[in-house]
C-alpha cells in the first residue's frame, strides 16, 4: 500500500470527527484504500497488543457499531478517535453496523504466506460497498510480512481466491508503516498477508463496516467540483491490460456517480458515449 495515499495526521486531533473530502474519497474508489498513518495514540496501541494477544469477544452479525464494544476497549477508542471516525462516516455513513472482525497474526519465521483473495466476493453491489479496516498497533517493517494489496483492483470482480495462482502483479504494494496506522479498504480489493521473516509477531485487527444508509456525499463535499477529483480517478495502474483499463475507470465513473448523485459526471465520456439512448422522434 503506497505511501503515495497516506493521510498524516498528528495525534493531537480536535475532538469533532474529520470528514474526508471529495479528493481523498475520488481516490479511495480510484485505489481501493486509504491509509491514515501513525494516527493512534501509542497508549491505544499498547493496550491493543495486549488485548490482541488475549483474543477478542465475538460480535453478531448486524450489530449497530455505536453498541458493539465497550467504551473502556481499545476499540472503541480507536473508532472514536476523529480522524478515524471522520473517515468511517465518509465512506459507510454515521451508524454502520458490524459485519465481523477479527485478529490476524503472523507468526515469526512463519515460512508461508497467505495467497492472493478478495474477503468472500459474492457482493457484487455496483453502488455500494462496506470498507474494511485494518489497524496495526506496531510498526511493520518489510520483513514483518506486511498486507500485500493491488491498487485499482476492487472493482474487478473475483470470488475469494479465484486469483490464489498469481503470485506477483506490477504495481502491487506491500505495508510497511510506522505503528498506530489505519487502513480502509474497499471490500472487493486484492491483497494478502505476506510471510513473517522476522522474530517477533505481527499484529493486525480487521473489522468489517456495513452501510445503513444511503452513501451519498457523506464526506466534505466542499471540494467536489476540484479538477483534482478527475485526475484521482483517471489513474492507471501498471497491472492493467491497456484495453481492459478502460473497464477499471468505466465501473469508478459508474460509483461515483452513485456516491454523488450526479448521473452526469464523467472521465473522457466512457460511460456517456455507452448509454446515450436519445428519444425516438416522430417526424411531421
């Protein structure tokens, strides 16, 4: 995940929650992720380490975010810190519900890696999407066995590990951050857990967000007319195949102009020169 898309953000936050704007959210449905670097205070880490290694209570399916975890857990402190909170509301809206999570260790000198998926694709929603958080209380190194991702890869459609195969795609990217960084990710992208070549453990917790409303200009939309929307969305990625590219930003036009509501927006007319159906006319 390139550091290319991080947000740094200190610590020391104002208490409101801090929307993401229009480029920050062009840029996620463009790359499939956004990284919020180094956000969590080192005490949350610290008690996060612990608790992850003790394991986590189970969540239910469908539980309402704001009643899931009790306000003294590290959870509930990391979702409501503002930065973090601000860009879960972005992307899912104010009251998601919890879809599951989970503890993901690596364990040293491990010798495997985790095969290339997308987390249970049978979501196949063109307007919508849950995010995936991920959250690593330490810092990753290379050698940690840090999240592999492919950036650009969440709206191509695949089932779990139907791309197991694949062992390497240019312009993949693997974490390393520095400790308390947060991750969203768009549920359909790519990515993998690599091997752990180091002699200490590797730490992340998952959590799972399901939208309950609407997701339509959740976010900062001050900007949304910035031309820097265009361009985020007008990305390439080297693993694309040059004729299928056009299919990539063809299906970010199309949500985008779900999480706007603007029916009219486009990049280089490739959804407007596909639908234009006019009207039939009689003639006099």
């Amino acid at each position: 995940m390139s550091t290319s898309t991080s947000i740094n953000t200190s610590v020391s936050t104002p208490t409101s929650k801090q929307l993401l704007t229009s480029v920050q959210v062009a840029r996620f449905v463009a790359q499939g992720f956004l990284r919020l670097d180094g956000v969590v205070p080192q005490d949350i880490n610290e008690r996060a380490i612990a608790a992850l290694t003790e394991g986590l209570p189970e969540v239910s399916y469908g539980t309402p975010l704001g009643g899931a975890f009790a306000k003294d857990t590290f959870i509930h402190e990391l979702l409501a810190l503002p930065v973090v909170a601000g860009a879960v509301e972005s992307l899912v809206g104010p009251d998601p519900t919890v879809d599951h999570h989970a503890v993901h260790v690596r364990e040293p000198h491990e010798g495997h890696a985790q095969p290339l998926h997308g987390d249970a694709i049978i979501d196949v929603r063109p307007d919508a999407f849950d995010i995936q958080l991920m959250y690593y209380p330490h810092e990753v190194t290379a050698g940690m066995g840090g999240t592999l991702s492919v950036p650009g890869s969440h709206l191509r459609r695949i089932n779990e590990t139907d791309i197991g195969r694949v062992q390497n795609l240019k312009g993949q990217t693997r974490l390393t951050c520095p400790a308390g960084t947060v991750v969203l990710l768009h549920h359909g992208i790519w990515h993998g857990g690599r091997r752990n070549d180091t002699a200490s453990r590797r730490y992340m917790y998952k959590i799972r967000l399901n939208p309950t409303v609407p997701q339509v200009r959740l976010w900062d939309t001050s900007d949304l007319h910035d031309p820097a929307v265009t361009a985020e969305l007008d990305t390439y990625f080297p693993w694309y195949e040059w004729a299928a590219a056009r299919l990539e930003i063809y299906n970010r036009v199309l949500l985008w102009r779900a999480l706007t509501g603007d029916d009219s927006f486009d990049v280089e007319y490739w959804v407007t020169r596909v639908t234009n159906r006019p009207a039939l006319r009689s003639h006099a």
